[in-house]
C-alpha cells in the first residue's frame, strides 16, 4: 500500500551519497543536509561528490564520511583524457555501493552519477527517469539551505527547526596562522565576487575604505584568487594604508580571519556564508541577487543592504546586460557605515565604529 507521501523506503540504506556539484558558498549551505540524514540514519555513512575546490567546505564536518571530488581542471586533459577520469570516478560511485544516493541540484553530470550508482533510492530535483523519487522546486523566493533541505522533508525525514545550521569546521593552525598575518583588532573587507554584477562600485569601496581609515580603524582586504578579483582589490586599495592579502589565502584560512574580525563587509559571496556559519558580524551588499535564497542564514550579527527596487532581484549581469547594476550603484557609503554602527549597538565585541549619521537613503 502506498503511503500519503510516497516516500521512499529507507529500511536498511547503510551507505549515501549526496552530489552537490556546485560553486563553494552552495556547498557549504549543503552542510546541514548531511547533519540531517545523519540524525534520522545513525547507522550510515553519509559521502558527499563535490567539485574538487570545494571539499574544504565539508572537510572536518562531523557527519560527513569520504568526500569525492570532481576536479574541473581534467578537461584540458583533451576529450580521452577527461572522459578516462570521469569513467574512472563513475565506476568508484558504483564500486562503493550506495543504497540512497541524493542530487541536490540539476545537471548531467550528478544525474549520470546517480544512474550507474546502482543505488535502489535516488533521489533528485529535475524530473528524469534516473530518479526514484523527485522533490518539487518551490516556486517563489526559499533560502537555498531550506530548498536544499526540501529534497530531505521529499524523502519524509522533517528536520526540527534547531536542525538546520550550518557545519563548518576550522582546523586551529589556520586560525594562529592568521593571528599571525592579520594581527590585532581588524575590519574584513571582501569586496570582490566570481560574477563581477554583483559587486559594488570600486569607487565606493574605496571611499568606505578612506572613511573607515579616518576613524581610526585597521583594514584588512581579501578576494579569491582569480586575477580579476585580486587587481580589483589593487585598484581599491592603491596607496591606503590597509593590509591586502587579496588571492593569498586558502579557505580555511578566509574562514578563519573571518572569525578573528571585528566585522566583515562583503557583497554576495562565500565569506557571506562563511560568516553565517561562525555567527560574525557582516554587513552584506546585495544587488540584483536575492538576499531571501542567498542572504544571511540564521545569523542575528548580520546586516543586508540593499535598494528598494521593482526589478529585483533579476539575477541579470547588470542592467540589461550591460555588467553594471543601478541596485548596488545606489548604494551609499553612508548606508554601509550606518549598518556597520548598528552592528556594534547590538553588542559586537570590539566593534565601535563612531561616526556622524547622515541621512540617506533607507
């Protein structure tokens, strides 16, 4: 007899992998899937297939069994060389063993591995025959932490509300490596992102920057190591008196100058996410993205700033296509400097930005 849900039969699964073959700030809002599962399955060994650049956003977390990892530098590989890897991680999935495997997110490449995983329950989020069991996307604005955990509640495990944080883990050497580089009391600025219609004007960057300074605080800048991202950075900070390690660091290491902060100040990226999980104060700039599927996640030592607008978020590369988005353009220096002082009157330790209020817009 079929039950109301129809939910897959998961008497005896022992073994499970979740594919999350997505951009690092996706794979670590996936991190509360696998402390679910293991809740409500004790017994199994929860794995995750990711993209090789992404493990360290599940490394070390404590339900996460062996971590796959596709490497995206094995296309210049050429065609044979690329296919022989990817047949040789497919016959690894098959090899394991899976009883349930679970596809966070569309695309062949996670749909081919959950077809010759061989496992009984697949579980997936587009509506192909590889699947068992397909969870419905929401239609209107979800945090993705909550549209990730959806595929869970399709399977009819229900997370209890204190089941949903984020799990990210910080090994204690990257930490005193960034006592060491960072130094004292500080203010984070990550002012760059992978898709450049997301970041705010250098112009007002570089003018909270000078601000920031005149109040007497110590800047640190960071990006990713992507040249466009560091030679941003440059051009921010060309003859300020901050420290750049723009490109210089690893994951781990970003994670862990952003717990040592007074206050990270970014636009629509990973340290976002990584904030979210160590609970630190940041201010987040959102522009043509949504703040409701990709802001702050249960993180009450977060401010979003954004402007009121009937078109977003449109998620378009600025306005009409143009690269450049008037919703971040709006933004003043002052808006940014006024949630920075609302974050120390809410009792961020070591956060006392002073500074006159100005009126703008709300």
């Amino acid at each position: 007899m079929v039950s109301y849900g129809n939910y897959p039969d998961l008497q005896g699964v022992k073994k499970v992998l979740v594919i999350k073959l997505r951009h690092l700030g996706d794979v670590l809002l996936s991190a509360p899937v696998f402390s679910v599962l293991k809740k409500h399955l004790p017994d199994a060994q929860i794995d995750a297939y990711v993209y090789s650049e992404a493990i360290p956003m599940l490394e070390g977390h404590p339900d996460v069994g062996d971590i796959l990892g596709y490497d995206r530098s094995w296309k210049k590989l050429g065609f044979f060389g690329k296919l022989a890897k990817e047949l040789g991680m497919l016959r690894d999935i098959r090899r394991r063993g899976y009883d349930l495997v679970i596809n966070l997110t569309e695309g062949d490449r996670g749909a081919m591995a959950a077809r010759v995983s061989g496992a009984r329950v697949r579980v997936g989020v587009d509506q192909r025959k590889v699947y068992s069991h397909v969870a419905k996307s929401c239609p209107s604005l979800r945090h993705t932490v909550e549209r990730q955990l959806d595929v869970v509640r399709r399977m009819g495990i229900f997370p209890e509300p204190t089941e949903h944080e984020l799990v990210w883990v910080i090994p204690e050497a990257a930490r005193v490596a960034m006592r060491e580089r960072a130094g004292g009391d500080f203010i984070l600025v990550h002012p760059a992102s992978r898709w450049r219609f997301k970041c705010w004007p250098e112009a007002r960057m570089r003018e909270l920057a000078k601000r920031l300074i005149e109040r007497g605080e110590r800047l640190v800048f960071t990006s990713g190591p992507d040249r466009v991202e560091t030679e941003m950075v440059g051009r921010i900070v060309d003859g300020l008196d901050v420290c750049n390690l723009a490109g210089q660091l690893s994951l781990k290491e970003m994670g862990a100058l952003i717990d040592g902060a007074k206050a990270l100040v970014c636009v629509d990226s990973v340290p976002l996410h990584m904030a979210s999980a160590l609970k630190r104060p940041v201010v987040a700039l959102f522009g043509p993205t949504s703040e409701v599927t990709w802001g702050p996640w249960r993180n009450p030592r977060a401010r979003v700033v954004t402007e009121k607008m009937s078109c977003r978020p449109c998620y378009l590369d600025g306005c009409g296509g143009s690269k450049k988005s008037d919703c971040l353009a709006a933004i003043s220096v002052e808006r940014v400097l006024s949630e920075l002082e609302l974050l120390a009157e809410v009792g961020s330790p070591g956060l006392r930005i002073v500074h006159e209020l100005v009126d703008g817009p709300r």
